[in-house]
C-alpha cells in the first residue's frame, strides 16, 4: 500500500484564467440525504442538485441546441429523439443515450440539454430517454 502524505498543490499558471477559476473554486458539496419516506425532502434535494447542473450547462446547452431539431416522444416515458445538423435523411443509425442520476436525477429539461450535447458529440440520432 503506497501512503501519501496530505499536500497543497497549486494552481497551475500554464492554464487560463477561466480553468484556474475553476480549479480555485469549494468543491460542489451535495446536501444530506432526505429520509427514505420524506417525499418532499426527495423532490427537494432533486430539484437543487438539478437546478445546479442546469444552470452550469446553459450556455453550453443554448450552443448545442442550435440547428438541432429535438422532437419529444411519450412511449409510457419521455424520449428526447434528437436530430444533429447536417445529418442525412437516409441515416437511419440511433444512439440511445442513457442518462446517470440512479434513476431520480437529471431528468426533464436536463436530459433534454444533456441528449442535445451527446447528439452533437456522437453526430447521430440521439434518443435520450427520461
């Protein structure tokens, strides 16, 4: 077992001012979780931990949407079916886009944002199923 004693390492000045922001910046720390049975509790934690991430990947989001074409299908859920530009009609190939949250997390307008920047990363049909 190898131990390494604790250290400060610093900011790397190679790196911009944004990336050295960023690195500088607390750790997210997630709030505890709700007793099992506190349904309220539960909305309300999903709905912080949602709203954070959403508003961190806005803009992102905002790019990616551009000149995609997000349709919604409601199959007993919701799949995001969406369309990167410049992808030919006779392109039938899909990627299923399965999102992580452990089933509670990152759903709705997230996974809408998230399929849209996985479709434009793979550059195929996405569906990201909510």
């Amino acid at each position: 077992m190898l131990k390494v004693p604790a250290r400060e390492i610093p900011i790397p000045s190679s790196v911009s001012a944004a990336a050295q922001q960023q690195l500088a910046a607390d750790p997210v720390a997630l709030p505890p979780y709700p007793a099992l049975d506190d349904l309220a509790g539960w909305r309300a934690l999903v709905a912080g931990i949602d709203g954070q991430i959403l508003a961190g990947m806005a803009s992102v989001a905002a790019f990616h949407e551009a000149g995609a074409s997000v349709e919604e299908l409601d199959v007993g859920t919701t799949i995001y079916a969406i369309t990167p530009p410049g992808i030919d009609g006779g392109d039938e190939r899909v990627y299923l886009d399965l999102h992580g949250g452990a089933m509670i997390l990152r759903g709705g307008p997230l996974c809408r944002a998230a399929g849209v920047d996985t479709a434009r990363q793979v550059g195929l049909r996405t569906w990201a199923v909510d």
